[in-house]
C-alpha cells in the first residue's frame, strides 16, 4: 500500500507538515531540497541487493554454555519508511540430552528515534526467504513524499510468529525472544529462527530520524538454569478413628518449564509402584480418590515433560475404609427377664471395632468392644410375656457403623412351662427351604412369627420332641405364639412310621369337589372365607376326639380350644378367586411353597378355625422339614404313609389341598382322594410338664 495511503488512513496528513520537518529544511540537511526525511541502517556484515535475505548465522548451544555469532545485515544506502529486512540464525544444541534455555537478543547500537517493529519466527527448516523493497514517491500538498513498498519471498513458510515488539533507540541488549529450550543431543538438534525487521511507515516524528542507524548482531545468551518437572503430593482426608479415615484423596500438583507434559499414577500398598495409568490432568493437577483397603494405601506418580525429562513422587500412606461394615442376627433366645443375642459382623477393610444392642428399636445402645467377627449378648431384667425390638450394629475401626437390623423377640410368660422348658435349647433360624431338612436337632428349636406372636419349631430329626398325653404319643410341631404347645397325633407307641400314626389310612378330605369352597376344613357356600359347613374329614376328627376320650375332662382342661387352626384361603399373587372358576387358580400356599419356597405361620382371622382337634398345615411341614415335591425320610413328620394336610392347593373344576407323600414330601390331591388322617391339638401355655422329651422318657402333663 502507497504511504500516501496509509498516511490519509491515519489522519497523520499535518503531522507529515509540522514545524520539525520545516526546519530540517533550512539547515540543509541532506536531500532538504525533498522536503522529506530519510534514514538508512548499517551493520558489520551487509547483504547486497535492496532490501534483505535470511542469512544462515550458527550459534551453537552446549552443556557448559552457550556461544552464538550472528547479525543483522541492510544495505548500506539510504532508507525510507516501510523498508523490511529479514535475517536468520541457526541455533544448534549439542549435549547429553539435557535441556537448555536461552533467549534470541539483538546487541547492537540503534539510534533511531522511531521504534523500530521486530517479529520472531522459529522453525525446525531452513526456510529460503526474503523481502525486496522498492521506493515510492508521491506529492502530498505540494510536497514530494518518499516511502518504500516491501514485498515477502516465501515468508507465510515461516508460520507463525512466536514473539514481537520494539528496538527502541539505545545501546546494548533487546531480547527478542526469551526462555527458548533446546534438548540437546550427541548429534545436535537443530532450529531456525527467522527475524523481521520493519522501519515504521507512519510515524510523525520521522524527520528525527535522518541520518539514523542500527549496528548490531542477532545473537543467543544463556539463560536461567533448565528446571525438571516438580511434583507436590497433598491428601484430603475425612477424619476417622484409630488411625483409619472414612475417606482420603490425593491430589498431586504440577510444575513444569515448559507447561506440555505426560502424567502417570498408581496406587500401592508397598513402599512404590509403577505409575503407568494416565492421569487426567486440569489446571495442572490432577485427585486420585483412594479406595478401601485392609492396608495403609499410597499413590506414586510419574510426570515425563516434552523434553522427555521425568521425575516421580510418592504421597503419605494412608489406611481408608470407606465402606461401612456389615451385621446379621445369628440367633436369639429368650427367658422370661432376658433375651439373648447373637450377632454376626463382617468388614474386610479396618476390621470389626464394636457392637450395639439395643432393646427398644435402636433409641438407646449398649456399645461393647469387640474384634470378633460373632458376638453373643444378653438383655437381662426384662418383663416376662413382652415383644422387645431387638436393634443390632457392627462398628468398624474407622467409625463406620453398619446398617441397622432388627428383630422382634418376646420374653417368655412365666406360666408358658413348655417354654420354660425350651429355655434352655439353641433358638435360631432355618435358612433356605430349598432342599430337605435332615439335621439331628436335639436340644434346638427355630423361630419364626405367626398369627399370635414368636413361635418355636421343630425341625429335622429331634429326639426330643416326645410327648404322652391322654393314651397316645405325640410329636411336638411347635410353641404357638401364645405360649400354647401344638401336637400331632403319633399313635399308642413311639413306631414312627405305618398306619398306627394314623387314626385312618383311608379318608376323603371332602366328597364334593366341583367348588372351590371344598378346600376348606370348614366352609361356606359362595364364599371364600365361610365356617358354617364342618368338611367329613373334620366331621371324622371331631368324632374320634369324642370317643378317644380326649374330650374327657382331665384331658379337655389342658386342650386349648381357643388357639385354632388356620386354613389359609387367601389367593397366590396373581390370582382371583372364584367358586367355580373358569381357568386353574392358586392359593397362597402354593406360591409360598412352590414357587417362592418360603413357608410362613401367619393367618387372617377369617381362616383361623376354632377347635379342639384340626390338621397340621402344609406350611409346618415345610418347617419342619419337607417341602413341595422335596422328599425327606429323615425327618419327624415322615411316616411312611400319605396323609392330609388343612391346606388348600387349588381349585380347577376340582378342588385340591395339599398332602404329604409317601417319601415325606408335600404333594397336591382332588379332595376326594383317600388319604391318612393325624389329628392335631393344642395344649394350653400353663400346661405343666415333667419328663426330658425322649421316646423313652417322654413329656407329660402333670
């Protein structure tokens, strides 16, 4: 662009005619007849041509220094403003691949007024550039005006700039370009730095410069020491206990020279590691969150810079447990003024600390210090015949403590003599029933709830559970939550298996079977919870209750007739019931036992039948150990024979309720289907026994 041109653009159109410039006319400095200043450059070393060329000046960088010889080189000829020169150095770095810094400077005499505008640019090739400079003129109110138009060989080669400024007018050092790095090596690793030099086109004060010039070298000087990448590890924790934290990160800051580097971490146990997972790193630093661990944790991390040079560090070592530990209810026990409890902890970080019981739901804790991993502990000075809220924490080393678990447990009644009795067996919980139950259970019963309270089953292969009562023996299924004891009939001898355990071996549990209402031991027409009707198989039980002599009254005054039976007609889930149902449906047993295998003594009030004589329930037996198409001959209930249960399968066209097999299992049959009968009666809860429960030495009622 004309300088006329950028002249206009910037309004500098008066400065060009001030009183300065009149004046440099009448001392008749050189070319005064112009009107117009002029300058040019000089230097130790020109380069022929107007305008410039790179010129490629080593300097050399090594391990013990730096030395460089370079220069600026102009025509030795006059010069006007817009005239461009461009000179280069190569700078080469020679060692044992360490970094060096160092800063481009021109050092030389400019005694231009004007700033003269420099531009750095760097490259790893040489780059064959120039400018050429041509000079202009133009009137400019009246007044001949020279300038220079400059035009750049190959200069977009160069790319970008990496710095820019002013030479101002002075004598000595400009840098140029400062902390510049070079890795050094054997063979030497070589740069190009290309530099332009531009006498401004639009500055006022450009008649100061006639007769200017700028001597001086583009070189190198050595500078600040290369500093390795640093690395400072700090860790945030969340305070714990004996010496363990909840929580603990690691963040890990770095510095480095040149700002472009690789990082790495691990995380150890030991005293390092290798760091070879990437970390990702903002702002400079980057958090490592540490996990739980049994052991005291650290991280190491690595950092290698674009110099390929690499340090590593090592954080504190800290012992986090981030997870809270885990507690389960083993077993529990009661007598009439305590309850006892056995606890299970697990933590597989700091290790179990302590345990909390509490006896109200978790309001108030007793806390003990313990590292087992099962703790026993008794409530004592407890209210007989109560239900106690049994609570349960496991705390670890750090603090942590567990989720809470409960259960509800109740205190024996003080007249409750057959649980006085149990006082002293192992109480706990039969887990899965999945498969058969075949355990020889002397001395042990097992808990669950039912419609009136905790009850205690028998369950497996007991020696204990015998009793004598009123001409017969029994087997004990059960203490009822209420205290009252349930038997099953076993005959006039201890013979565990044939048609003496029966009081029939051929007997329809109902001879009418197109309805659903017929699955009940007692029910009524049209409805699914109705007792108006007794079924012929209760009809048969309450007959031989009257002629056994049972009913007599130093038997009758121990039956519990109030207890009951329940004869469960609530539907499976999905089912809807129906008298005479289009389609198959289930009732609650068979989803409990067949498909979710999970028994339960619970019973709504409408099906719990009240009389002194009934049938076990399919759940009993499923406690006690059989199952549905689960054989078991090892178990108390197992007779060899078939014979009914009280509860309902389903109903189809045909009603069904559940039986037990031949080989112990519980299977399905139409109720008109002839099977055993073993009748079934409650003792009441002060019923008061003597004997230890054997076959040889059984249970009897005082």
């Amino acid at each position: 662009m004309k300088l006329i041109e950028k002249i206009k653009r910037m309004n500098l159109l008066e400065k060009f005619q001030n009183k300065k410039v009149f004046a440099l006319y009448l001392v008749g400095v050189l070319l005064l007849s112009t009107g117009i200043s002029f300058a040019y450059f000089s230097a130790s070393t020109s380069v022929s041509g107007e305008g410039s060329v790179a010129i490629g000046v080593t300097a050399t960088v090594t391990s013990q220094g730096i030395m460089a010889d370079g220069n600026i080189g102009f025509n030795n000829i006059d010069i006007y403003p817009g005239h461009t020169a461009l000179a280069s150095i190569k700078v080469t770095g020679t060692g044992d691949n360490e970094p060096l810094i160092y800063n481009v400077i021109f050092n030389g005499t400019n005694t231009f007024n004007t700033p003269l505008n420099y531009t750095v640019y760097k490259s790893t090739s040489n780059i064959d550039a120039s400018y050429i400079c041509t000079k202009k003129n133009d009137y400019l109110n009246g007044s001949k005006t020279y300038y220079e138009e400059c035009s750049g060989n190959n200069i977009e080669s160069l790319g970008e700039p990496i710095s820019n400024g002013t030479i101002t007018n002075r004598e000595g050092k400009t840098i140029l370009k400062s902390d510049e790095i070079i890795l050094t090596s054997l063979e030497g690793e070589v740069v190009y730095y290309y530099i332009v030099i531009e006498y401004p086109n639009l500055d006022a004060n450009q008649n100061d410069d006639i007769k200017s010039s700028i001597n001086g070298n583009i070189t190198i000087e050595e500078g600040s020491k290369y500093q390795d990448p640093i690395i400072s590890m700090i860790g945030t924790t969340t305070s714990g206990s004996n010496g363990w934290y909840t929580s603990a990160s690691i963040t890990t800051n770095i510095t480095t020279q040149t700002g472009n580097y690789e990082a790495y971490y691990c995380t150890t146990t030991s005293s390092s590691c290798t760091p070879n997972t990437e970390a990702s790193v903002s702002n400079n630093s980057f958090v490592t969150a540490l996990s739980s661990n049994a052991s005291a944790q650290k991280v190491c991390a690595r950092v290698v810079d674009e110099y390929n040079q690499e340090v590593e560090g090592c954080s504190d070592a800290y012992s986090v447990d981030t997870v809270n530990p885990t507690i389960t209810i083993t077993n529990t026990s009661a007598t009439t003024d305590s309850i006892t409890v056995t606890v299970s902890g697990s933590d597989a970080h700091s290790g179990i600390y302590q345990y909390r019981f509490s006896s109200n739901g978790g309001s108030s804790y007793t806390t003990v210090s313990s590292t087992n991993s099962s703790y026993t502990y008794t409530f004592t000075g407890l209210n007989d015949g109560t239900n106690y809220n049994i609570a349960v924490q496991s705390v670890d080393k750090s603090g942590r403590a567990s989720n809470t678990v409960t259960r509800s447990v109740e205190t024996e009644k003080s007249g409750d003599t057959m649980q006085t009795i149990l006082a002293g067996y192992n109480k706990g919980n039969r887990g899965s029933f999945s498969s058969a139950y075949i355990a020889s259970t002397t001395k042990t019963v097992f808990q669950t709830t039912d419609w009136l309270g905790t009850s205690y089953y028998f369950a497996g292969a007991p020696t204990d559970n015998w009793v004598r009562f009123g001409g017969f023996y029994w087997r004990i299924v059960r203490v009822n939550g209420d205290g009252s004891v349930r038997l099953i009939y076993n005959g006039t001898s201890t013979a565990t298996t044939g048609s003496g355990t029966m009081i029939s071996s051929s007997q329809a549990f109902n001879s009418s079977y197109n309805r659903s209402e017929y699955v009940g031991l007692k029910y009524t027409t049209g409805q699914q919870h109705g007792q108006n009707t007794d079924s012929p198989i209760l009809d048969t039980l309450q007959s031989w209750y009257s002629s056994s002599g049972l009913s007599a009254t130093q038997y009758s005054q121990h039956i519990d007739t109030n207890v009951g039976f329940c004869s469960d007609r609530n539907m499976a889930s999905g089912y809807s019931w129906s008298s005479q149902p289009s389609s198959t449906i289930y009732y609650a047993a068979y989803g409990r036992l067949d498909t979710n295998k999970s028994p339960s003594l619970a019973c709504t009030s409408s099906d719990v039948i009240k009389e002194p004589v009934g049938l076990i329930t399919a759940d009993e037996v499923a406690f006690a150990g059989g199952g549905y198409r689960i054989s078991n001959t090892s178990y108390y209930l197992y007779n060899n024979s078939y014979y009914w249960t009280m509860s309902p399968y389903h109903s189809s066209g045909r009603a069904g309720v559940f039986y037990v097999y031949s080989t112990g299992y519980l299977g399905s049959s139409v109720v008109f289907g002839s099977f055993g009968v073993r009748p079934v009666i409650n003792l009441k809860a002060d019923t008061k026994f003597q004997g230890s429960g054997t076959s040889t030495d059984p249970f009897t009622v005082n």
